[in-house]
C-alpha cells in the first residue's frame, strides 16, 4: 500500500493562540469547527483542502527552547504550502513582509518558493509550481540551479492567475 500523500502536519508550539494566528492571518488556515476548544491544542485546515485538518498545533509553553533541527540536531527543516497562483504567492509574501516572518525567496525552476519563519522560529516554504504546459527545455534543464526570486518577472512570464500545477509539475508522457 503506497503512501498517497502527506495529509497533515503536527508542531510543538510555545502559543498556540499566537500561532494560530499566523497561520491564519497569513496563509489563511481556518480553526477546525468542534476541535477549538481542546485545552492547548489547535486543528487548521488550509482554504481549499479536503483534509479533515492540514495542520495541528500544540502547546508545550513559553519555557520551551528553540528548535535545533539543521543546526545542531536532526529534525524536520520546513514544510511547503502549495498556492494555486503567483498572485496567491505574491499576496503571502507581502503578509509574511508585514510581520517581519520573510526570510527568503528562490526560484528553484520549476518551482517559486518563498521562505519564512512562524512565531517559534520554524521555518516554512510556500511556493507555486510551473504547470506542466508551461515548462520548456529550459526550465527543465536547470533544474538543478537556486536563484533568488524575481516575482514579478515570473508574474509578468506566467501570469499573475494561472493556476499552477498539482504536486509536481513534469509534462505528461506522450
């Protein structure tokens, strides 16, 4: 039995009510109805997800320590939110600008992420895959290369409301 895909994403937050907000004030994550009041625990479920929750949250208070994964432990390094287009993307990027949370943008070529950091300090990725239609031998061939992220060049190439591609963005076998 294959795994599918992955259907939610659990973290051990100092605030839960802090982040909770953040994930809904900048990636528009709505609070699970029924599931709100469990003391010290939060279930969001992304915009336009079919998921029973995408992402849960629980409290382990203000004394907690900073995470170490990629720096001196192993651990989970980010998650990555897909957006259907790069005006969703460029919409995030300016709420991630405004509470200072944006730590880095990159065009990965065939994918355009942008990077930041949640209350705690975990780092996440939301990003816009190129559409299989749209991909050309040269984006294909530099697969391989990080560039920053010009967003607007990318929105003025693709468009601001093109919907991107769905998991992965390779062309369909002829």
């Amino acid at each position: 039995m294959p795994v599918r895909r992955l259907n939610h994403a659990v973290l051990f937050v100092r605030d839960v009510a802090a982040s909770t907000a953040f994930y809904a004030d900048v990636l528009g994550f709505a609070p699970i109805e029924g599931m709100a009041g469990l003391t010290g625990a939060a279930f969001l479920r992304a915009p336009s997800s079919t998921n029973d929750h995408d992402l849960g949250l629980f409290e382990i208070g203000s004394a907690a320590g900073a995470s170490g994964a990629g720096r001196s432990t192993v651990g989970l390094y980010h998650l990555a939110w897909e957006v259907e287009t790069l005006a969703d993307l460029a919409e995030i990027g300016a709420r991630l600008t405004e509470r200072g949370a944006l730590v880095g943008a990159t065009d990965h070529a065939t994918t355009k992420a942008l990077y930041a950091k949640d209350p705690d300090g975990l780092e996440l990725e939301v990003m816009w895959l190129v559409p299989a239609d749209r991909l050309t031998p040269e984006i294909l061939g530099s697969r391989d290369r990080l560039a920053p992220l010009d967003l607007q060049a990318e929105i003025d190439r693709f468009g601001a409301d093109t919907v991107g591609g769905i998991g992965i963005s390779v062309p369909a076998p002829a």
